[in-house]
C-alpha cells in the first residue's frame, strides 16, 4: 500500500474503474474537429453563396415590401383570381399562333387546292390567334384594333409596361394583370412575352369573351382605386419586435401613472 493511502480511497478507485468497463461498448463523446467525427446535418442557407441574379430577386423583394411603392407601380400588384385566371387562358389556349412547320403546311395545302387555271391567286385565309410583342400591341390598342390586352405583372424592368395600363383606360381597351411572363409566353410560342392582345374571335367564343371583358372593364379601366392605392409596408423581424417592445413600455408607462 502506498504511503498516505488509506483502504477507503482505494476501494473507491477500484469501483470506478470497474464501473467504466462494465458495458461492452463504451460511449465517447463526439469530437467535431478537423479530421474526426463527420459533421451533423445542418441548415447551410445563410452560409450558400447564391447567384447574383438571386440576390438581386431576394433584394428586390425585399424593398417592395419595406418601402412605399406608388399606385404606378403597385397595381400590377392587382392580378386575377385563379377562377378567372383559368377562365382566361382556357380562352388565349385556343388561338395560339402556328408554329413555322404548321404555316409551311398551311400555305403548301392552299396553293394544292388552288385553281391551276385561274391567273389570280386566291390568298389564303389566316387562322386567328393571338398578338404577341410590346411594340405590336401597342399599335393594336392605338388603332383600337385589340379587343382585349393581358399584361405579365412580373416584367423586369417595369418601365417597359408601366404605361400600357394607361394607354388602355384612354382608348377603352379592356385589360388585366396575371402572374408570370413565362406563362403568357407559352401562349405564344416563347420562354416569355410582357403582353398579348385578341384582335379576332370566332362566333362560339364571342360570348365568353364579353363576359370577361365586362369584368376587366369593372375591375381595372373604371377602377380608380389602382391610381390612388400604395402598397403596404411590411416591416421586417427586427423592426416588429422594437415597436412591440415600445408599444409594451408605453403601456406599462401608462399603468404606472394611473
């Protein structure tokens, strides 16, 4: 026995040292340096370095929610329900424009069937579908041509449209907003397009489509309430959570001096 060792102290070591290997298996603890224990699984999204055309959306997003956009701006904002959203692309489904290989077909099949004898050449007929391009609609609407105008609400830079909605109300065009370029592009044969027109319609959709445009006439030419409304400032988490915090201190000011 060791000097200074007394019975008590050394049955209390053996103890220990048979309870640390009385499990087969021991439990050690997990070390995360460099070159040991893999790492746990972790959510990394502030830690991505993400495009710049992301920042630019996320950023972008983000200022029209804290600052005050005006009424110009804010009432593409105002876009379609999905029921009348639905209604409308069932309706431009139908008059999509031609591909090249079907108006190649097209006109191959009128000049078959066109008289060999005749001297005139007889034109053919073109199907009607929709009108496509800022420039184009923009001459339709002046002509007063369009009979109805849908505008992409997500058009980058908005300066390109943002007059249109005006050009509209004073030629009493019927108009409207709906969600996504993308989706009005694969109307007309694109990856996107900032606007279509109708300019014809056959007989069995004449109805549908005065139906529609009685409801954009009431929603957005006669509207005055586009012109007049800015957007709501959504302030963020940390702006929240001090005027809370204010608004408490106010009101526990006030308990103390009642």
């Amino acid at each position: 026995m060791a000097k200074g060792q007394t019975n008590q102290k050394r049955n209390i070591k053996t103890a220990k040292k048979e309870k640390k290997f009385s499990n087969l298996f021991e439990s050690t603890r997990r070390v995360f340096k460099i070159g040991t224990h893999v790492q746990p699984k972790r959510d990394m999204t502030r830690f991505v370095k993400w495009p710049q055309y992301i920042l630019l959306q996320r950023q972008k997003r983000i200022l029209f929610k804290r600052l005050k956009v005006p009424p110009v701006v804010n009432q593409f904002s105002n876009t379609l329900a999905a029921d009348k959203a639905k209604a409308l692309f069932k309706l431009l489904a139908k008059y999509k424009p031609e591909t090249r290989a079907e108006k190649k077909a097209r006109l191959t099949e009128a000049a078959k069937n066109q008289n060999a004898k005749s001297e005139k050449r007889t034109e053919a007929t073109k199907p009607k579908f929709l009108k496509s391009g800022l420039n184009h609609v923009t001459t339709l609407v002046e002509q007063k041509k369009a009979k109805l105008v849908v505008i992409a609400h997500d058009v980058d830079p908005i300066e390109l449209v943002v007059w249109l909605p005006h050009l509209c109300r004073n030629k009493d065009v019927p108009y409207c907003f709906v969600k996504s370029k993308a989706r009005l592009g694969q109307l007309v044969n694109k990856k996107s397009t900032t606007c279509v027109a109708i300019t014809d319609i056959r007989k069995e959709d004449s109805a549908e489509l005065d139906r529609l445009n009685q409801t954009f006439l009431h929603n957005y030419n006669q509207n005055k309430d586009h012109l007049t409304q800015y957007s709501e400032i959504v302030l963020g988490q940390k702006a929240q959570t001090r005027n809370e915090k204010r608004e408490k201190a106010k009101e526990a000011e006030l308990l103390q001096k009642a």
